[in-house]
C-alpha cells in the first residue's frame, strides 16, 4: 500500500493504539506543536518541491525525548522558515513495535503522522550511545535501508547529531553525515544546501548532495573516508577517499556564538502525557571551563557563553506565558557559575513572588551554591531536593579528576542547605576514575555519615535525608580520560558491595542514607559504544538483530545479548570487548574520533591526562590567564561572560499588585 508522500498515516495507526500501552505518546497534538503544509515551499520552474523536509528524532520513548531542549530548539528554528518543515519522531515501544510490522505501518511522526521515508532528512539527536539499537528500529520500520551504502535517491539522509555524535565512528554503517556542536546554524546551512540542490534539479543525485555537505567542512560524511589499520587491530590512518576531492581530513564543530541572538525555544513543546521534566526549562549559559576531566560535555561545548540577564528574563516571561508551567528551569552544565546568578535569581523571584512559579538550578556546584541563592530558590515555598556533585569520594580522587570541591566546602554547604529548612540532600559520585582504589570509594560513606551528623546538629532533628547516587565512570572521547582504561564490570560490582556494606553497618547512620548505583555491565557496553570504531557497528547491529531494543533502559537492557554479539561479530578480528574497553592507549595511538575537531588540541588534552596521574589540579580558565586548550583561537571564538550590570527590575511583580511593585521600585 503507497501513498502520496506527505499523506498521514493515522487512519492505519489508531486502531493499534487500543492495544499498546500509553498511546498517547504517539497521537501529538501538543500545545505549540507545528503541522506545516508539505509543500509550504513551493515549486521550482520543473514542477519539483523545494521543501527541505525534516524529521526530527530523539532515539528514545516519547517520555524522554520530548522535553529534549536540542531537538525542541531545532524544531523551532526549522518551522520559522517558510521554505522547510520539521516534525518530530521518537523510538516505539516493542508493544506497538510488533504491530506496527504486522499492519505495515511505518516509522512516522507525532506531529502529522508522516511517514519517515517521505522526509529529506531523518536528522537523530543522540546525548546517549545506548540509542543505537532504536536507531535501527527507527530505519528499519521506516524502510529505509540499514546501511549507507544501500540507500537511494529516494531515501531520506540520515544525520547524526548529539553528544554521541563527536564519536561517530560505531554508527559510520548506519548514517550518512553527522554533524557535531551546536545544532542552530548548522541545520539552516544544510538546509540552504539541500533547497539549492533540488531546485537545481538534485544533479549528481545523493552522492553530489554528500560530497557537497562534506566540503563545507562542517559536515562529517564517513562514506567519504577510509580507515586503514594496523595488524594488532589499531587504526593505522583515517583519510578522504581518492575520489571524494575537496573533503577536509579533519571536520570541524560548530559553535553559536551571542547566545541573545537564538532565544529559543520561543514556544516550548507542553507534552500530553507525563514525561521526565514537567518544566519550563531556559539555558542561561553554554559550555562549562571548570576542566572536570571526565566531563565530555564541559570539554565538547567550550568556550563558556552566557546568556545575558535581559535575555534570560524575557525568554522566562515569553516562555511561561507559552505554556502554563509552574516551574522554571535553570540549565546550563553548571547553572550556579553564571557570573549573574544571584541577579537572575533574585530578579526571577521578585517577578513571579506571590505566583505559582516556582525556580530550579538542576545542577548545582557545591562550591557556588550559597544559603542566599537557595533561598530565593524557595522563596515561593518550593522545597525539591538538593543534588550536588562531589563525584570523588576523598581528596585525592577529586584531585585527580580536577573537581576542585574539598570536604570542608562540601559540609559547610550542606550544613547550610540544612540550617535552611532543607531535609533531603542527594550526592553524586563515580565508581572506576583512573588510579581509584576501594579506599578512595569507602570514603564516600564517611562522607555520607558526616552530611547526616551535620544536618541533625545545625536543624536539630533526627529525619535528615541523604541520597548517595552512584554511576559507573566510563571514559569519553575529547577528554583527558579519552587514553585510560575502564574498570571491569566484576571489579566495579565489587566495590560497590564493599560500599554498601560500610554505609548499612553503621547503625547510626545506615537508615538515614539511601544508596542507589547501577552495576558494572551498562558501563561496559557503553564504554564499547563511546570508543568504539566502525568495527563495532556489526556489533551493535547484531544486538538489533538478536532482539535489542531501549539499551538505556535496564529493564530492556541485556549484557549477555551484547557480550554473545560482540563475540561473534569480532571473532575474525585482533580486538574485542576488552581491548576497546579496560586497555590503556599509548600517546601516538591514532584514536577512532581524531578527524573530528573539537577544537581541543590532542596535546594539551595529554599534557591534562598527565597533570590527572600527578594529581595536579587546574583553575577555570574563565577567570585566569588561557591554558591554551586550542579551542578559542582554533574555532574563531571566545569566551562570553557577564557581568552585564543590567537588573530585570524594575518590573511589574506579578502576584501581589501594585503595592508590591510600588516598594520593589523604591528599594
């Protein structure tokens, strides 16, 4: 059965929908959700449409991909122009999966219920390597051939985008291009390519649109480059194919400058059904220069650009009024170190004081939190927990990973958020840094037992709260830790139980700390995932095909079916799970990922991965002289910081009248 590309395919859909559970994730129709005409750009002098058409995917359930600020911001920014169309798809459960292969309906979208094959571009946002598998799903219940080298003038390119993106070598089988960095300017420019190539005709067909993307330099396309390795399974060179002239050796990240200049998202998306944030979420800065050395995000994301307070006031103002929520967030990767956050938040709370609008910093630093900040976070009488981040557990860890927070910050802290009226603290750590021992991990407990006997002295009550929340270390490409060695499953399983067991044997703490961490396999596969080459897409596709679906999930989630995969699809190879993940790489290794720029120079991530093993720390290059990490001058950019001197007040203060706005304007 075809129909007229463009045509909705619900009528074939709704009658599955009685029979999955949660159907309303796959009806759309959500407040300041976009359906666009199909042909809303026209036509060329042929009679061809110069719509660029894309499909927008965050490879998991609806719950978690769509309050995704990446792909709502894209939506938006694409749905403004009047010569393309963007509309949203997300990873089916195995329930409507089954279905939807018995019925013969396609991968479609939310928002008219398109096919997927119909569109120009399947662009896929991926901030987790563990959305492979529902990639293929993805491609697979679409029609559109799995692997790059099969596909047609009619299929739709498949561009990855993400995080996971600046290594995307395990899915170069899979997709036709990626792009790394911010997302913004780089979606207009395919755009403007991909309309000027139709309205030209498509010369050249598929591959012509390819080799154009590639030389803009900005665009990865791995079916233009080949990798030669070496006998003991290392990559000997990766290089642009003979044919492909004018494709760069290296690809470059983009980077959005004057964070002021894209305030979106303008209209954020309201989700029917409940998903993982019910908030109003603002990005009041970008980048993070801490240097954490295991933070691929803080060193991808560089340099540090920050929204201005005006900015950040409006997009507030516009974006409540937009959508009915009662809380704001405050993103950003490190919310607190705005160098005007105490202004944001107190302007934010004056504006909304009297108002449901309640505001949250979802990342917080311990050592720039302050009693001032958390109680303008509460002023409206909203108590959410706390969540810091120590991630090591004793100095010399936190030394190591450059996550410059001493215990004595971390108490005084604590003590504060307590001595405030808060009685649940949760703490962050990892399990497996380089050079950890069990000691550096049993200190977490003695660390936990002294947030609880700080907050029962300074509150004087007994019903303290202290959540320890552990995950797994697995090391990241464009980090310091990009060389190192993971810890085994069975190793870190081990001295979580050791962890455990010093935190539950403490009586007089035991019960008041809760301890929650995830075992040592998803880390393993991640870890395979993360630094893996094209080799491991056999791998990944052999899980697909054995059954594997929603890997971030752990209810879904199967080692043994990764570990039987990889077995058999690396059989006839030098390397297996291992050597992709617990073995150590030398210094003149070429690494998977070293044509991706990311504008961190290989050497000054060394000399970093050098400084870790001599437990050297390094300052926040925002406020001390350049470390020269390579990323300002090598990408035309710079850092971006306040203070701008600017206040959001005076202002109307909307919940108390003009008596309240009258006194905000005299003091």
């Amino acid at each position: 059965m075809t129909d007229t590309p463009g045509t909705s395919v619900f009528a074939r859909l709704e009658p599955l929908l009685e029979q999955v559970s949660k159907p309303i994730q796959y009806v759309g129709g959500e407040l300041n959700s976009t359906v666009k005409d199909w042909d809303c750009g026209g036509f060329g002098p042929g009679g061809e449409a110069l719509t660029t058409r894309w499909a927008l995917m965050y490879p998991d359930a609806y719950e978690v991909g769509v309050p995704n600020q990446g792909v709502m911001i894209l939506y938006e920014v694409l749905n403004e122009r009047e010569d393309a169309l963007a509309e949203r798809t997300y990873a089916v459960w195995p329930d409507l999966e089954a279905l939807m292969r018995a019925e013969g309906v396609p991968q479609f979208t939310v928002d008219a219920h398109r096919s997927i094959r119909d569109f120009d571009v399947l662009g896929m946002s991926f901030s987790t390597e563990l959305g492979y598998t529902n990639m293929l799903t993805a491609l697979d219940l679409a029609g559109i051939p799995l692997h790059a080298v099969d596909r047609g003038d009619e299929d739709p390119l498949v561009i990855a985008g993400g995080h996971a993106a600046f290594n995307p070598e395990p899915i170069a089988d899979f997709v036709d291009a990626a792009i790394v960095g911010d997302g913004e300017e780089a979606v207009l420019a395919v755009t403007d390519l991909i309309g000027a190539w139709k309205a030209q005709g498509m010369p050249g067909g598929r591959r012509e649109l390819l080799l154009r993307l590639a030389r803009t330099g900005g665009v990865y396309v791995p079916s233009l480059y080949d990798v030669s390795y070496l006998p003991d399974g290392r990559i000997q060179r990766v290089a642009p194919r003979a044919d492909a002239t004018g494709v760069p050796w290296r690809v470059s990240k983009h980077t959005v400058m004057d964070l002021d200049a894209w305030p979106y998202p303008k209209q954020p998306l309201v989700p029917l059904a409940e998903s993982v944030h019910e908030r109003m979420s603002v990005e009041i800065f970008r980048g993070c220069t801490r240097g954490c050395r295991f933070c691929q995000a803080g060193m991808i994301t560089r340099p540090v650009r920050e929204r201005s307070i005006t900015g950040i006031g409006e997009m507030v103002e516009r974006g409540l009024a937009a959508t009915g929520f009662e809380e704001v967030g405050l993103l950003s990767l490190s919310s607190a170190d705005h160098s005007e956050i105490a202004d944001i938040t107190k302007g934010l709370a004056d504006r909304y004081d009297g108002t449901q609008t309640g505001l949250s910093l979802p990342s917080t630093r311990v050592d720039a939190f302050n009693i001032d900040l958390a109680n303008e976070l509460t002023r409206n009488g909203r108590r959410s927990g706390l969540t810091f981040a120590p991630e090591g557990g004793s100095e010399r860890i936190r030394k190591v990973i450059n996550k410059m927070v001493s215990e004595e910050d971390l108490i005084s802290t604590v003590a504060a958020a307590y001595g405030a009226g808060w009685r649940q603290v949760k703490l962050y750590f990892m399990c497996g840094l380089p050079t950890e021992t069990d000691e550096d991990v049993l200190q977490i407990a003695e660390l936990a037992k002294k947030v609880i006997e700080t907050g029962r002295q300074v509150s004087g009550r007994r019903d303290i709260r202290c959540t320890v929340s552990i995950g797994g270390f697995v090391p990241k490409p464009h980090t310091p830790f990009q060389w190192c060695g993971q810890l085994g499953a069975e190793e870190t399983d081990a001295r979580l139980a050791k962890l455990r067991e010093a935190i539950r044997s403490d009586r007089r703490y035991g019960s008041s700390i809760g301890f929650r961490y995830h075992d040592g396999k998803p880390g393993i596969v991640e870890g395979l995932l993360s630094r893996g080459d094209r080799r491991v897409g056999k791998v990944i596709e052999q899980v697909w095909r054995d059954g594997g679906r929603f890997d971030g999930w752990s209810e879904h989630f199967s080692y043994e079916r990764w570990m039987t995969a990889a077995e058999t699809a690396l059989a006839e190879l030098p390397v297996d799970v291992a050597w992709y993940t617990t073995r150590d790489r030398a210094e003149s290794e070429v690494l998977p990922w070293d044509h991706i720029d990311s504008g961190l120079d290989k050497e000054w991530l060394w000399a970093d991965w050098q400084d870790a093993l001599d437990e050297t720390e390094v300052d926040d290059c925002r406020w001390t002289p350049c470390f020269d990490c390579g990323v300002c001058p090598q990408m035309g950019t710079d850092i971006e910081v306040g203070p701008t001197g600017k206040t959001l007040l005076p202002l109307t203060v909307l919940g108390s009248g003009r008596e309240a706005m009258l006194e905000s304007h005299t003091h």
